[in-house]
C-alpha cells in the first residue's frame, strides 16, 4: 500500500465518518425540533380548549343561576295562577335580554309561554326535546339545541324539573345559537384554527358562521367517526392529514368543545427549521472536507514512517527504535509500540539468562544427585563397618562360648556381657542413624513449651562452656539482650542437640588451644544464635551443600553426613532458619528463631 493510498483512504474514511455523524446529528435536531414545535403548537391547543371550555361553562352557569331562582319563586304557585305565572316569568325575561323567552310545561301536557305565545292542539309538551332531557337528567340542568317551532329557527334550550304547589313540571327558556357562536368566534387557535360544539351523541351543537365548506364538510367527517363518545377519554387530541383536532369534555355538562386548525400552521415553523438546519449542514459539509484533507496529511506521513519500522520488528530486529515524534495519537502509538519493543527484547534477553539458569540447575541437581548417590555409598559403608566390628566380636564371643573356651562361670559371664555390650551397641548405631532420617524428613515432633528468654540463653550459655573447655578449646562470649522480660516457645532439648552439633563441628574442625566462641544477640524480634571457630573455614562450592543429606566438607573426618541436615530440620521445624559464612580465619555456624 503506497502513501498516496494511505492518504485517499484517511481522506475518504474520515470525511465519510464525519458527514455521516453530522448527518445523524442534524437530523435527531432536526427531528427534536419538530417535535418541540409541535408540542408546543399542542400545548398551546390544549390550554386554548380547557380555557375555553371553563368559559362557556361560566357562561352556562350565569343562565342556570337565573333559571334556578325563578324555580324558586314559582314553587308556591299553583297552576291555575296563570296571569301570576305569566307576570313572573315576564319579569325574569326582560332582565334577561339574552333568552329568547321563559316557559313551563307540565306532566299533563300543559303549557304556559311568557311571551303569551299558544301552540297548536297537537303540541305534545312532554315530547319536546327540552322536556325530556330534563326529566331523564336527575334534577340537574338540561341543555339542548332544539328546532324552536314559535321562531321557527335552531335555539339552544336550557331546563330544569321543578314543581309547582299541585303538579310536577319543567320551566325552560331558550336563547338563539348566536350567543355561543359569538362565543367560538371569540376563541384564539393559530391563525386558520375554529372550535365547535358536539354533544355526548356526536351531533353536533353549534358551529361558527365564518366556516368554508372544505372546513364543513371536514367537520362532517370528524363528526362521523364518533371521537367524541362517551367511551373516549375527556381530552382527545388527533392529527390528520389537514387537520390537528384537539378536544375537551365539559366537566358539568354532556358537551364537548373542539378545537380544529390546518396541520399546515404546525409545518410552517418546521420547513423554516429545516431550511435553516440544511444550510448548517451545508456549511459543515464544506469544514468537514477541508478538516479531512488536513488530517489525512497529517496522519498519512508518520504511518507511513511507522510502517517502515514496524516492517523491521516483523523481521525478528528488535534493535531499531520505532518512536517517531508526532502530536498526533499516531505518536503515542508509536510511543506504546516502542515500549512493546524494548519489553520484548527484556523478555528475550530474559528468556536466554533463564535458559543459562535452568541449564546451571540441570548441572546443579544432576551434581547433587550424584553426590547423593556417592554419600548414601558412603553412609551404608560406614554404618556397614561401624555394625561389622561389634558384629564380628558377638561372633568371636559366641564362638568361644560353644566352643567351650570359657570353662568357668565367671568366664562365661564376661563372654555375655560382652556380648550384650556389643548388642546395644549395634542397637544405639541403628536407633541414632534412624531418628536422624526421620528428622531429615520432617518426621520429628516438636514439643514446644514457653520458658523464660534469660533461663534459655544462660542455659546454652553454660552448657556451651562446660562443652568447649572440657575440649582443650578457649571460650568466648559475645551476649547482648536488651529485653529481659521475653518469652519464647522451642522444644528445649532438640535445641540443645543443634547447640552440641554446631560445637562438636567447631571442636572437629579447629586445632587444640583455639577459641571457639558463642554470639546471642536479638534483632527485629528475632534471637540469633552463632558459633565461630578459628579453623580452615569452608569453601564456598561446600557452603551451598553443607546442609544437603550424606554430604560431608571433609572427606578424612570420620561421620555420616547428617548432623546439619538434621539441625536445619530441626531449626525448620521451629519457623526458623540456619546459616553459614565464613569469617576471618575459620567458620561461622548459627540460626535464628522468632521470638
């Protein structure tokens, strides 16, 4: 891949990245902004009709209260007191100049206008519309459009059941459709919006006179698909494809007042929006294109740097530096990359010192396996001729015994003795050799008791003494304890077979007259122990196996080889630790254990 290649795909994947992450920025804002648009348009609509609707209910309310007070003064009238009726319900009508007239109809289809108006013999009172809806509305206030036959035109009715002193009966009055068109031509929806009323039926109640007959034959559509039943909820809102509809139920009253506007008004704000996002988007198409030409020249030429090098890694030479200086991320994966190399090349050099160790350690263990084998050849050939010279005199001495050498009493006594004597010892060579294995193998039981830290250090202390002067050796003590209250918890008296194997070592390895001295100090809750002798010292290739089985620093001594491997046992079995180091003119052999 060539770096004019490089470039164009920089270019083309990174403008592509670009136009398509703007593209889904402006249209989600583009499409959130609608919405808003519209939902305020809606809100807008919603407050307009719950306004409107508390209106006009006032409105209704205001007729009701007189309606109801001329209830009031009529219940204790009787029928027959038509002249005082017709005065009554006159006074109310000239007060109220918006009804058309008061009236009263009763259960025996009798009939009394204020306005003196008589209707024909087959006007059936209790067949009115105004009529029955009072009687069916539970003693609440009735409202009903009606075809008024005295004015011969549509009037808006409004009833109540009442009664007079003898008879039941509904006092009505009715006012012209007028009053509540004026109402809705009063309402404010956009600039295109109307409203009108349907009752809990669907038909329809009233309409403005200032509709087209688009609009009306839109609100005959409306009406027949029956969005204002009763089992619709109280507010309704729909958009159509003209229109946007929005509704709302009177709360005391079967009505519902709709409010109807051109779905183009809730557009209009949305192509502005629109054409106003197009061009933002125009313009970041252009700085997009200029961004992406200097990013892919800014990218392209360190890749193609980085390339080169990395090509040389891919080669197996971890040699060469792949960093490259650039403030771009390019050069901090280079920076990574070089990391990468440098860990590499550790781990590899690593690798080939672990290889030198590992291999070391073949030696090492393949060493010490033969220097195990040579030492168990040497321990059973010592513990073969450590067992043979008492084997052979047990021998002798049976021999002698059936012989008859020993002809009297007391001879024979010496012969059992000796040999007794030469059975145990066979018996203490065994016993020692075997508890020395098992203590080598972890086997020994510890028995720990706590004893006083100042009883245990001048215990070793005499012992050690009594030890060394006894040996033609000079004794030598270097004791520091600060803390003279400590306890510590060890098994005393395989202790003080480390102290007297570290002792009987230096006594070996040390000439007549030298001095042997004993170091006890503690340090970080530790009670170091060490004793030095002025011998040869110990080289160093024996310093790392001094503590393996069977392995013996000087061939001539005589011994098995197991004295330090069993004190590193013991010592281990502790929670402590041996060490050895040679110093100055002769060896330095000790331990420590936690305090």
């Amino acid at each position: 891949m060539n770096k004019r290649r490089i470039k164009h795909l920089i270019l083309i994947g990174f403008t592509t990245l670009c136009l398509v992450s703007n593209l889904l920025v402006f249209s989600f804002m583009k499409n959130y902004y609608e919405e808003i648009t519209i939902q305020r348009s809606e809100e807008s609509g919603r407050y307009s009709v719950e306004l409107n609707t508390k209106l006009i209910e006032g409105w209704i309310d205001d007729k009701i209260i007189l309606l109801t007070d001329l209830r009031n003064r009529l219940k204790y009238m009787s029928f027959d007191q038509e002249d005082e009726i017709n005065f009554v319900l006159n006074r109310y009508a000239n007060v109220a100049t918006s009804y058309n007239s008061f009236y009263i109809g009763t259960e025996h289809n009798e009939f009394i206008d204020g306005e003196g108006w008589l209707p024909e013999d087959d006007y059936a009172v209790i067949e009115r519309p105004w009529y029955i809806d009072a009687v069916n509305n539970d003693g609440k206030p009735a409202i009903t459009p009606y075809y008024d036959v005295r004015l011969n035109r549509e009037v808006i009715g409004i009833s109540l059941t009442a009664r007079l002193k003898d008879t039941n009966c509904v006092i009505g009055s009715n006012m012209d459709t007028k009053a509540i068109i004026e109402l809705l031509e009063g309402i404010d929806y956009l600039d295109t919006g109307f409203g009108f009323i349907v009752d809990c039926n669907n038909e329809l109640v009233v309409l403005p006179k200032t509709l087209t007959i688009e609009e009306s034959k839109e609100i005959e559509k409306i009406l027949d698909k029956d969005y204002f039943s009763p089992d619709h909820q109280n507010k309704l809102l729909l958009r159509e494809d003209k229109y946007t509809i929005i509704s709302e139920k009177f709360e005391k009253y079967d009505w519902n007042l709709v409010l109807v506007a051109k779905s183009s008004e809730f557009n209009a704000s949305q192509e502005d929006l629109s054409r106003k996002i197009n061009g933002i988007f125009v313009l970041m198409l252009i700085v997009v294109i200029l961004f992406s030409l200097y990013v892919s020249r800014k990218i392209s030429k360190p890749i193609e740097k980085l390339i080169c090098k990395v090509r040389g890694i891919s080669n197996g030479d971890f040699n060469n530096s792949v960093l490259i200086k650039s403030s771009w991320e390019i050069g901090i994966l280079s920076k990574q990359m070089e990391n990468m190399r440098i860990n590499v090349l550790r781990i590899l050099e690593e690798m080939e010192v672990e290889s030198e160790i590992i291999s070391a350690s073949h030696q090492h263990l393949e060493e010490y396996l033969n220097n195990t084998k040579k030492g168990t050849a040497t321990f059973v050939s010592h513990l073969s001729h450590d067992i043979k010279t008492p084997v052979t005199l047990i021998k002798g001495y049976a021999t002698g015994l059936k012989a008859g050498i020993a002809t009297t009493e007391e001879k024979k006594e010496q012969y059992l003795e000796s040999i007794i004597t030469r059975a145990d010892q066979i018996e203490k060579i065994l016993t020692d050799n075997l508890e020395n294995v098992h203590h080598i193998n972890n086997e020994l039981v510890i028995n720990k008791k706590d004893i006083e830290l100042t009883d245990f250090i001048n215990t070793i202390h005499s012992t050690s003494r009594d030890y060394i002067e006894s040996s033609n050796r000079e004794y030598f003590s270097d004791i520091r304890l600060e803390d003279t209250t400590s306890k510590i918890s060890l098994d005393i008296v395989k202790i003080q077979r480390v102290m007297d194997n570290l002792l009987s070592n230096a006594i070996k390895f040390s000439g007549g007259g030298s001095m042997i001295s004993l170091k006890m100090y503690i340090e970080d809750n530790k009670l170091y122990v060490a004793v030095k002798d002025q011998g040869k010292g110990i080289s160093e290739e024996d310093i790392e196996k001094i503590f393996d089985v069977f392995y013996r620093a000087d061939k001539s001594q005589k011994g098995y080889g197991l004295g330090l491997s069993v004190c590193k046992s013991i010592i281990k079995g502790h929670g402590g630790d041996m060490f050895v180091k040679n110093h100055g003119s002769g060896s330095v052999v000790g331990f420590w254990l936690s305090i």
